[in-house]
C-alpha cells in the first residue's frame, strides 16, 4: 500500500506510520506533550511493514514564532503538527505500560502534561516560552474568525502551555484529568486556553467523522446499507466457514452489522476503546469512517468466528449484540486495527475479487 | 410431554412509546428510567407456558421507532406470526403512527399475522390524550387485539404477550427460521444450492483477469 499523505489539517497531528506500532515509554518520555506530533509511538529504528511513510527528518530553519513547528526533536514524523491536546493525548492510554523512569509517566493514559522545564523543550525558545497568556487567547480568535488559524493555534497552544509548576490551576485540572475516566470527565474543570484548543481540534475531528459518512445519515440511510452489503462480500471471502455458517442459520448481516455501522461500533466498546479507534481512523485520511471502518467491522466479527460457528440463529444474534468486549484495553483495539489493516491492505484495491459475485 | 411451539414476534411503533421496556419488562421482568434509543433492532427471547402445559418460544424483534429505521422494518416482520404495535396513551400522535404501522402489516406481511395493538405507559393516565374506547373502536374494526399496559409498573404487559400466545395456531408449524426442525433442513438444503452456484458462477465467469 502506498504511503499515504498526511492529514489534510495535519495540525491533528496523527502520525500515519505510528498506528500499529507498540509504544515505548522511551518515546512518550520524550515527548512534548503540546506537540501533537509528539504520538509518534514508533520504536526507533522499528522497520514494520506499518511504516507507510518513511523517516523523515525535519530540518526546518527556525521560522517566526508563529509559525506552526515541527518536534524539536529529531521525528519520524512526516507531518507537521501543532495542534495539542487531540484525542491521541487525551486518550491514548496504552495498554503498554511505561517502563523504567520514563520523565513524563503516562498516568491512566493521560500523557499530557508534563515539562516542568519546558523551556529545554524547545530549543528554538518558541512559543510558550514567557508568553503571556491573555494576549495569546485573543489571537486565537481572530484566528479563528479569519479561518486561518493554525499559526494561531500554535499560540493558543502557546499560552495554554505555561508550566506546570507556575500553573496551578492547570496544574490542578491535571491531577483532575489524570484520575478521570474520559466517559466521565468533567471538561468544564479545564482552564480556559485548553478548552480553547481542544474546541478548535474537536470541530476539526467532527468535520472528519461526517465527512465521509454523510449517507449514512439521510433517508433510508443509504450509506450504511452499502457499507453492510460490502461488509458480507468481504467477509464471505476472508473467512468462507463463517460466512456459510451464517447464511446457513439465515443470519443477515443487517439484523448486527446496521448497528456496527451506524454507531462505529460505540455500543460495542467502551468510550476510552472508541477514542483509541476513531483516532486510527481520522488519520488514515477522510475514507476511514466509511471504508476503513468496513475492515474493521469484518476483523471485529471474524474475531468471534470460532465461537459463533458453533451457535444457532438465536445464539449469534444474542452474542453479536452483547459481546463480551468490557475488559477490552488498547492491546485489544490495537489488534483489531491492525487485522483490519491487513484485510485493508489485501482488499482494498482487489474489489473485483469480492463484488460482483 | 408438552408441546414445544416457536414464533416469531415483533415489536413496532413511534420513537419512544417504550417498545424496549415493553420487551425488556416482558423478558427479564425488569424496568430501567432511562434506556438508549434502539439502533436498528434488538433480538430477544421468552417463552410462555399456556394452561394447557403448551410452551410457546418468542422470538421478538424489537424495532426502532425511529423514522430513519423505517426502510429496515420489513426485514423484521416479514415472515413473522404476531405483531405488537405499540403506542403512547400520553401522545395521539404515536396512536396515528400505530394506525400507519397496522396499515403496513395489512398489505405487506404476512396475511395470516396476528396483530396486537398496545397502549403503553397506562401508569401515566392522568396525561392521557387517547382514550380507552377511542382505541378499543378502532382495534374492533380492525380485528386487532388490544390492551393498555405499563412497563414500569408491570401492568397488563405479561397479559397481552399471553393472550398473543393463546390466539397463536397450536398445530401449524411455526414459520419460524433456525431451531424449527423441518424448516431449518429446507432452509440449509436452499443455501447450500446458493453456494454452489455462487462458486459455479466465481469459477465460469471470474471478474478479475487472474
């Protein structure tokens, strides 16, 4: 499969090569947690058939301050971002625990935060570096108005990342944040300038989920039943005994799948699981919701293939719709994804071996 | 040795006149304030053992009410043997939807179906905005069954699943899918013709130049 490009906003800052690699404490330690570019969990020197893009190494000239910067540390990452606090560090708690003294622990996952020197951060003394925050907050909204926000966003991240020790209330919104599950927390503790950024990435990502699924949303909701239709196809070739074992307990892919597709799987794990998910998918570009997540929806049944070839009609239809993915952590979602990208990768560009039949 | 009969039973009406707590009262005997609205539909399962020592299986599908999930109801009551269309006392409104639904049945399911007409939130009768004989009339020209229940309070709702059962024929073989034994023979004997032919057809007209 081709590498594919950086998302269009890249100020998300999803690195596309890093999605299925594991992570190492080692590279979250260093990681400026304002940095969006700082998620790329790939191991150095890793050489996975995951990595679609290849290092690159960014040589920028130190450019105004407003200018949005790549890491200051030497990145595989091919985009550039500036964008913090995304869903990636928000969430992203990995089912790999750090290991070592790693300098910035991933408490529950929250691996924002961080620097208490920030300024040894940022070797081209940018950004935060004294900047006073008030002032900051109104660029971001002229920013915002103008549409072309991203310098100013860099600001805004600029002013939302005083340091720790000199932020209480930051400070205290992260002792907050870190004992917080996500499906609970309470966003309104925030400070303001963080509130601020992670509004600006929320539209972002909300743009991208309905981009590409807005027929899944009008009248007789056309979008998904393509979606479930393709879903059998691809399934009756990746894993033929399950497929007659369905058709032959008179299964419709529709009486489970609709759900799959119309939710993307929200009522089939947990809120914490989803953030993990819907982050592959914003990176893998503006297809992901509609098509990458057919892939995912296959790897998802085909994972209970066993089990469910030894069930009648009713004993599939009560699994599929409660399945037993309470305990599920990112190691699992981590799978998932990666089988789905392998079917991907398999499929995606072989249609005629699975349509038409 | 009792008989064992097994049909197929669904469950349609507007958005939110408690289909779900219906069944859910029905199968675990349970109530929950606040539930998510039905995607698509769900499946469950309860049996009802009549006077007579027969033991009658539901299979019920319970739909969603929502307009958008319209296109995806004839999937559920086609080949079923009982419906349960369900409205609000509370809303006149979900009564209207109801007569919709029932109109439906009556052209495009099974001619045979038996159709209930339920009133549901009955604990609520001081907000009522249908009446008891407005609704009785029109299930009498019908010749629908019909009842007010309340899945909260647990009135009626076993009841009326009861009184399906009793009207449900006790000799003809349930039109059921999986687990009703000649059936599942025939249904698995035409798929696998299907599936032949589908390798027939993959392997004489392959549409890939491999």
């Amino acid at each position: 499969m081709a590498a594919r490009p950086p998302p269009a906003r890249p100020h998300i800052g999803l690195n596309p090569s890093a999605h299925f690699s594991y992570t190492t404490p080692e590279q979250w330690g260093e990681d400026d947690v304002w940095d969006s570019a700082s998620d790329d969990e790939s191991p150095p020197n890793a050489s996975t058939p995951w990595n679609r893009s290849p290092p690159t190494s960014h040589t920028r000239p130190a450019a105004a301050i407003t200018q949005p910067k790549p890491v200051p540390r030497a990145s595989r990452n091919s985009s550039t971002s500036t964008l913090a606090f995304s869903y990636t560090h928000v969430s992203a708690p990995s089912s790999y625990p750090p290991k070592g003294d790693a300098p910035h622990p991933s408490k529950n996952g929250w691996t924002l935060v961080q620097t208490s020197k920030p300024a040894e951060k940022s070797p081209e003394g940018r950004l935060y570096a004294g900047e006073h925050s008030s002032v900051r907050d109104e660029e971001v909204d002229g920013g915002l108005v103008l549409g072309d926000f991203e310098p100013d966003l860099a600001e805004a991240l600029a002013a939302a990342r005083p340091s720790q020790a000199h932020n209480p209330v930051k400070a205290d919104a992260l002792e907050i944040v870190n004992d917080t599950d996500p499906e609970t927390f309470d966003p309104s503790l925030l400070p303001e300038p963080v509130l601020n950024a992670i509004e600006a990435d929320t539209f972002w990502c909300l743009s991208r989920l309905l981009d590409g699924i807005q027929d899944n949303y009008i009248t007789a909701q056309p979008g998904i039943q393509r979606s479930v239709k393709r879903m059998a196809e691809l399934v009756a070739r990746i894993d033929v005994p399950l497929f007659e074992h369905l058709a032959k307990q008179n299964v419709e892919f529709m009486q489970f799948a609709f759900r799959w597709m119309n939710c993307l799987l929200m009522r089939e794990i947990s809120v914490r699981n989803t953030i993990r998910m819907w982050d592959t998918y914003l990176a893998e570009g503006p297809e992901a919701f509609s098509q990458f997540h057919l892939y995912v929806c296959s790897a998802f049944l085909v994972r209970w293939s066993d089990k469910l070839r030894e069930m009648d009609f009713q004993g599939i239809i009560m699994f599929l719709q409660s399945l037993p993915t309470q305990d599920w952590g990112d190691h699992e979602i981590e799978m998932l994804l990666s089988q789905a990208f392998v079917y991907n990768s398999i499929w995606h560009n072989a249609q005629s071996h699975f349509t038409g039949k | 040795m009792s008989k064992q009969l097994q049909f197929k039973l669904v469950l349609l009406g507007e958005s939110a006149v408690g289909k779900s707590s219906l069944v859910l009262r029905f199968v675990k005997d349970q109530f929950d304030d606040y539930r998510e609205s039905t995607i698509g539909a769900a499946f469950l399962t309860q049996t009802v053992t009549l006077d007579d020592g027969t033991v009658v299986k539901f299979e019920i599908w319970d739909t969603a009410g929502q307009e958008r999930y319209k296109s995806l109801a004839p999937m559920y009551y086609r080949n079923a043997n009982c419906a349960v269309v369900v409205y609000d006392i509370t809303q006149s409104a979900s009564l209207e939807k109801a007569r919709n639904w029932i109109r439906e049945l009556q052209r495009q399911a099974d001619p045979s179906i038996i159709i209930a007409l339920c009133g549901n939130k009955s604990d609520l009768a001081a907000r009522r905005q249908v009446s008891q004989e407005e609704a009785q009339k029109y299930a009498e020209e019908e010749g629908l069954m019909w009842a007010e229940t309340s899945a909260k309070t647990g009135e009626g709702v076993s009841e009326i699943f009861t009184a399906i059962a009793k009207k449900l024929p006790t000799t003809a073989a349930p039109s059921s899918r999986a687990g009703a034994g000649g059936r599942t023979g025939a249904a698995g004997g035409r798929s696998g013709v299907d599936l032949n032919r589908q390798q027939n057809a993959v392997s004489t007209n392959e549409p890939c130049n491999c």
